[in-house]
C-alpha cells in the first residue's frame, strides 16, 4: 500500500497506494480509510474541490483510487522518511536541502511567493518596507527560511505550526502580514470569506518548482508520477486543469 499526503492550506497531499488505492495526508474526506485517519476538509477547500483535479488526475494515470488526509508542513519529510505515507503532494519547493532527504518527481506546478497584508497597507516583501513589523510565516517553508533573513534587520518574523495559525493572528491584528505560496494565499484566503479586506501587498518573488516529495528508494514509484506527469503535460489535460481553476499560470518553467 502506498500514500500520499498534503499540507490541509496547499494544494494536495501525500499518498499510500495498495493495489488500485492511493490514500492522500491531506484535510478532504471525513471518514476513517485502512486505519488513517482522514479528517473533515477546512472550509478553505469546500469552494475550491477542483484544486485537487492535478492529484486526481495523476492518480486517474496511475489507475489508483485517492483517499485525502491532513498534515502540517513541518512534518511532511520526518513522516515520509518514516513511512507513514510515500509521497507528498503540496506546494513543497523543490531545493538543495530538501534533495538530500528525499527524492522528488518531475516539476508539478511552480507558484511565486507572495505577502498578504490589509488592503491599503503599502507593504512589500522587502526588508524596508517590513522593518519594525511583524511577518507570519509556517514552520519548515521556504518563505520561513526567506523571511528570516530579514530579522537581522529588524523585522520580526513570527512562525506557526500550521497556515490557518497565521491567518487567524493576521485576522486578529497581532501579525502586520503573511509570506506564504501566492496560490495557497489565494486560494486558501484572499478567495474566501475571511480574506475580504486583504490583498497580495507587493512584488510577487521567484519560488522555484514544486513536485512530489518521494523516498529515495522508491525509483518505481517516481517513474510512474514522472511518466503520469509527462502525460498530462502533452495531451492537454494539465492545461485544462489550469485554465480552469487558475488565475495565472502555475506551470513549471522547465
């Protein structure tokens, strides 16, 4: 059995796959599948199921069922190399340091980082637009890595076990703005309720790629993924998918 899981603010999950079943570690489905817990779906994802049409259709590819559960972003690499599940679908960013703990798949989607702040705030993703302030970012992301080099400077960076953390404190005015993935941003706030009165706040910065984070050993498994993703990529399906959930181009730039 093999399983993916996600992030409950990105965009998929990691999954185990037994036979034709693939179980996601992501927030969707409130019901208990093969002894995983899976837990009921943030309000954040019930406008925006389709998001999910990437992991689906690469699960459709690999002829897999998909089941998605719940994890915090901090714990996705600790739980893969313990084999709770064997891949990760999220708005993981494929770098150096993650690339000597695990593998990754081929390129999935690539989204900038972006700051959120109250509209009308002036704010940039800058150190001196942000000096004096306070910055929320979550725990084992690139934008914590990004943001603390500010600190030297004086900004003050806040970092929490999980996204929703940051956006109920950003919510309650003890945190100045966000720096997280600009489509979880989006789609996980500014396009919900909660979001009104707030507003990507400046210049968009370069992430890199994201891809599904894999064990090492498991060569069989990214080959599959990899020949799943190619496939999406030249027939259409791929760009289908994000012309119709996306309001900006999220593939990869190679």
């Amino acid at each position: 059995m093999r399983t993916f899981a996600h992030n409950r603010f990105e965009l998929l999950s990691f999954f185990r796959r037994q036979g034709n079943d693939v179980f996601f570690h992501s927030p969707i489905f409130a019901q208990r599948a093969r002894g995983y817990n899976v837990f009921p779906r943030p309000h954040i994802y019930r406008q925006f199921t389709e998001v999910t049409t990437l992991g689906n259709e690469i699960c459709t590819r690999l002829k897999a069922k998909c089941v998605w559960v719940e994890n915090d972003f901090d714990g996705l690499i600790p739980g893969l190399k313990a084999r709770k599940f064997d891949g990760v679908l999220s708005s993981m960013t494929i770098t150096a340091e993650r690339a000597e703990q695990i593998a990754f798949s081929s390129p999935l989607f690539e989204t900038p980082t972006a700051l959120v702040a109250r509209k009308g705030s002036g704010l940039h993703p800058t150190v001196e637009s942000l000096k004096g302030r306070s910055v929320g970012v979550e725990q084992g992301t690139i934008q914590e890595t990004y943001a603390k080099r500010w600190e030297a400077n004086g900004v003050k960076v806040v970092s929490y076990q999980n996204q929703d953390q940051v956006y109920q404190d950003l919510e309650a005015g003890r945190i100045d703005a966000a720096l997280q993935d600009q489509v979880q941003a989006e789609l996980g706030f500014l396009k919900m309720p909660r979001g009104n009165g707030y507003a990507l706040a400046g210049e968009a910065i370069p992430s890199g790629a994201a891809a599904i984070g894999l064990r090492k050993a498991d060569t069989d498994l990214k080959a599959d993924i990899d020949k799943a993703i190619d496939g999406m990529m030249r027939d259409g399906a791929y760009k289908k998918i994000e012309k119709k959930y996306f309001d900006f181009d999220i593939a990869p730039r190679s």
